[in-house]
C-alpha cells in the first residue's frame, strides 16, 4: 500500500516514527441495557471508575509536582475536582439507574453532556476545559471497562486527550494524533512543555489507523503519515535523534551569548502563547520573548475578551517572564484567525481593534497592568499606516496610570507598512518583520505555504532592506518574528541585512543561538548584498 497523508494541524513541534496505539479502540462498547436489578451494582463500578481516575490524576499531579512541573500540575489537579463534580456524578446516575446505561456508556456520556455545557460558556478558558471533561469521562470509562493504564509506548491516535492523558503517556509516548482537539487545548500546552510532537485536527480517518501500524507524524508540518516510504522513516528517526541531541546541547550552551563568530551580536527571543513555551525558552537561553501571540486562547470567542479574562492569561504568562523582554503582540484576529463573533467583520489586527476602541483599551490595560516587571513591548499586528500607531499610543497614554509607558513597536507584514517603514519607524520604538504574512502577500501564496517560502525572493528581501534602512535612519531596531528567522538558509540572509532580533519558536531558541554562533557577519553582509543584487530590480517590482 502506498504512503498517505492525513493533514491536520500542527499543536506541538517535533517528528515522531513509531507504531500506532489507537486509545479510543482500546475501550470496548457495550451496547446493552442493563436489567433494573442490577443497575445499583452497575452504578457503584461507575462511581468506582471515577474514583480511580481521580486518585490516579491525584498521583499524576503529585508527581508532575515534584518534578517541578507546577503548570502543568496545576492544569491535571483541575482533572481531580472535575471528578468529583456532583452535576456529573448525578448525570452519571440518572444514566444508569433510570436509563439502565452501562457504566462505561454512561461516564462518556455523562462527561460529554458536561463537556458540552462548558463549551457554550461565553469564558474561553472555561470553554476549553470541556476537552479536559471528555477525557476525564473517557478515561472513567476504560476503568469501568476494566482497562488499566499501562505504560504505552509509540504514537498514541485518539479521538481527544486531556492533559493528565498526555503527561501520564508522554514519559513513554513519542507523539500523539489526535481526531479532534485545538492547538490551545491545554492538552497541546503539556504536550509542548514536554516536547511531545502533537498533531491535531486530523478527523475521524485517523481512528481507522490499525493498533501496530507504522506511521510518522510530523508534528511542525501537522502531518501523520500512513504506510510511510522507507525513506521518509529514516529520515523521520535521524530528525527525532537530531532533535534531541541539539536540545541537550541548547540547555548546555544556553548562557553563552548569541554572537557570530567576528563578533557580532544578536539578540534571539522566543515566539509564545504559553507558559510552558516559555519556560522551554528560558531554558534554552532565550533573551525573552519577541512574539507573544495573544489571539489564539480566543478563537471560539463570542465577544472581546475581557480585561480579567486577558489578565488571568497574560498575568501568568509574564509572571514567568520578570526581568526578560516580554513583547505582547495586539489582539490579531481576522483572515484564518476570526472568531465567530467577527465573522463578516472586514479587515485584519490593529484594524478590528481600532474600529472597536474600547477592546483596544481593554487590552492594553490588562497588558499594561500584568507586565510590570518584565521589559514590556506591546506589537502591533497588520500595520498598514503610521496613523494606527499614533492612535495605539494616544489609548495606551490613557490606561497608564502613572506606570511606565512600554515601548511600542509595530510589525511589518505587510507590502504597505515596508513601503511605509520610514513614517513607520518614526512612530514606534521598534519594527518587528512578520515574514509569514510578508510574503504570503508579496508572493500570493497561502500561509501554510508561505512558511517555507524563500524571503530570499528578491521582492520579499528588497521590502525587507527597505525595512531595515528605515529602520536604521530612525535609530531604533529591528525583529524578525516570522518562520524565515528559523530558517537555517534564510537567517544568515536576515542577520546580513542588519536584523537586531530573531524571534522562534520557543524549542529551535537553543538551534538559532548555536547557527548564530557559527555564523561569519562579514559573510552573511556580503551575501544579502549579492542577493539583492543579482535579482533584477524590475522583477522585484512585480507584484508588490
Ligand atoms: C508573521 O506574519 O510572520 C507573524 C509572525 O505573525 P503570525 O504568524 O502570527 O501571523
Ligand atoms: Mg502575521
């Protein structure tokens, strides 16, 4: 049979080649009715099975704790409560007893319902919870079922997983695929924090995946691959193998300085939307953080979040954070990031924002208030115009109270704001480049693809030098947020042109630093000059 692709999304970075251990089907269905006689016994194996759970996260909890992992304690510890929520507890008897479901029938139905309730909550973070309640429930219902936990080792493919699932199979797991799920799930945050590969999203097509099956999952691509080509898993082994050796030796070289080798200096920060990540970065030797993506928690969002909702997020985060560049990126909701509630609306980042001032303000009040101890920055998404930073400064200058004003910068992502960059820089305190939009939209081409597309294009490239040389005239420095700064080919090309700042992904920090390092300054100048060079400049004009 020839190799197959199952795409979905990407939740946790990493490339994992094992066999294939289908959870879901490890949970028999029993689809009987149970006699009126015996529903008493059926409902104290359920209550049993919730029991059981409930200790076992309890232990998972302890353990994660005294590992020092207290996130993600915290996040498997909500798992026990849930078990003893007394509404799931009486769905759970009114099941069995009045419906004579059997107890496994009944825990997955009964959390479901729960799951359900949640996720119509107008809270995000409470929405997000209901994935955690169908795992409890599923789990319940393995117990019930007479399925112990056991150490399992390959890749794990399941319909959902909770975060006590994934941190228990993380030890002995190299990945997980999951049907369902959502990259800000908090199973994708203890997946990520752990450097699990994980891909979500996949559908249902993944359940018919064979237990044993050799797959690969690609978990940057968002890729599970069936019957893969001899190939693609021996080069799936020796990238798993890389990545491990290269991350022992990021947290071994993280407190040497990101320095080419004639001396120059760079500054590598991370690009985050959870603590975890964070943590991951600080360990890797991350200067801070150059891209915290705000918009993610709130893509289900039936209205602006509100300022506690963003403070309880953003107040953790940059607890973790003090003394570190902390750059909160503005609300970027619009194109393949729109929730239901701006379905229609026309436009994209700052753009919403400025037609809804009042969740501009909101914003900038919880970040302001939440970021006093770190070096905070505040970015702003989709610039188009030097007017929408003067009106974020004239907002943010309104919610201060009398705290230091954060540095304001903007990113370039856009043809628009590189051909505006000069009126631009002298509005902001710094740029950052959004490589992924940038040349998505120089080059017409989707976002999935645009990750890998070259920057080196010399359309892309001369709006970056543009960039750089307003930059450079109004005396403040210059991010490169967007994958090219990851990119082994493309960040020599980015340092040549004079970029102050590389922001990645929060597991290639220590990768970056350690390329920076054997990097030739000289080289890298003489080689964007080349670049930019032998493209013609009319060829660079097309499009853009
Ligand atoms: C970018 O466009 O390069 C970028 C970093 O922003 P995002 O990927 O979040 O749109
Ligand atoms: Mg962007």
């Amino acid at each position: 049979m020839g190799e197959r692709a199952l795409r979905g999304v990407s939740a946790a970075p990493g490339v994992a080649c094992g066999q294939a251990v289908v959870i879901d089907r490890a949970i028999a269905h029993v689809a009987t009715t149970i006699p009126a006689g015996d529903r008493s016994a059926e409902l104290a194996r359920a209550q049993n099975a919730l029991g059981a759970v409930a200790l076992e996260m309890e232990q998972i909890g302890s353990q994660l704790r005294e590992a020092g992992r207290n996130q993600e304690a915290d996040i498997v510890e909500t798992g026990v409560l849930m078990a003893g929520d007394p509404e799931l507890y009486s769905r759970v008897e009114s099941l069995v007893m009045k419906s004579g479901r059997p107890a496994a029938d009944a825990l997955r139905q009964a959390a479901d319902e729960s799951a359900h309730q949640l996720a119509q909550l107008r809270d995000p973070v409470l929405a997000e919870r209901a994935d955690d309640v169908r795992s409890l429930g599923r789990r319940a219902a393995a117990r019930a079922n007479g399925f112990e936990p056991g150490v399992i080792g390959g890749v794990i493919i399941a319909s959902t997983l909770g975060p006590a699932d994934v941190a228990e199979l993380a030890m002995n797991a190299k990945g997980v695929a999951l049907a369902g799920g959502g990259v800000t799930a908090h199973a994708a945050i203890v997946a990520r924090s752990l450097g699990v590969p994980m891909v979500v999203g996949l559908g249902r097509e993944v359940l018919e995946v064979g237990d044993g099956e050799e797959v690969v999952l690609d978990g940057d691509g968002g890729v599970l691959f069936r019957h893969p080509e001899d190939g693609r898993i021996a080069a799936a082994r020796v990238e798993a193998d890389r990545r491990q050796a290269a991350r022992r030796a990021a947290v071994a070289h993280r407190l040497e300085p990101a320095q080419t080798k004639d001396g120059h200096r760079l500054h590598v920060l991370a690009n985050a939307t959870s603590v975890a990540e964070v943590v991951e970065a600080l360990a890797q030797g991350a200067e801070g953080v150059g891209l915290l993506r705000t918009e993610l928690l709130y893509l289900d969002a039936r209205g602006w979040p509100t300022e506690a909702q963003q403070a309880s997020f953003l107040r953790l985060i940059l607890a973790s954070l003090a003394g570190h560049v902390a750059t909160v990126r503005l609300l970027d909701f619009g194109g393949d990031k729109t929730p239901p509630f701006l379905k229609g609306a026309e436009g994209r980042g700052i753009e919403l924002l400025l037609d809804s001032p009042d969740a501009l303000r909101t914003q900038l009040s919880a970040i302001v208030a939440a970021g006093a101890d770190t070096k905070l920055r505040i970015l702003i998404p989709m610039v188009t115009s030097p007017d929408q930073v003067r009106a974020v400064h004239e907002i943010l200058g309104g919610v201060l109270r009398g705290r230091p004003a954060p540095q304001v910068g903007a990113m370039i992502e856009t043809p628009e704001a590189a051909r505006r960059a000069g009126e631009i820089a002298d509005v902001c305190d710094f740029l950052s480049i959004g490589t992924n939009d940038l040349t998505q939209l120089v080059l017409g081409l989707d976002r999935e693809h645009s990750k890998s597309a070259p920057v080196t294009d010399a359309r892309v490239l001369r709006l970056i030098d543009a960039t750089m040389h307003a930059a450079r005239e109004a005396g403040i420095p210059v991010d490169v947020c967007g994958e090219a700064a990851s990119d082994e080919s493309a960040m020599p090309i980015l340092v040549g042109l004079g970029v102050d700042e590389l922001s990645v992904a929060a597991a290639r920090v220590g990768e970056v630093r350690m390329w920076v390092r054997g990097l030739d300054y000289a080289g890298c100048r003489d080689a964007s000059r080349k670049l930019l060079l032998d493209q013609p400049a009319d060829a660079a004009g097309k499009g853009v």
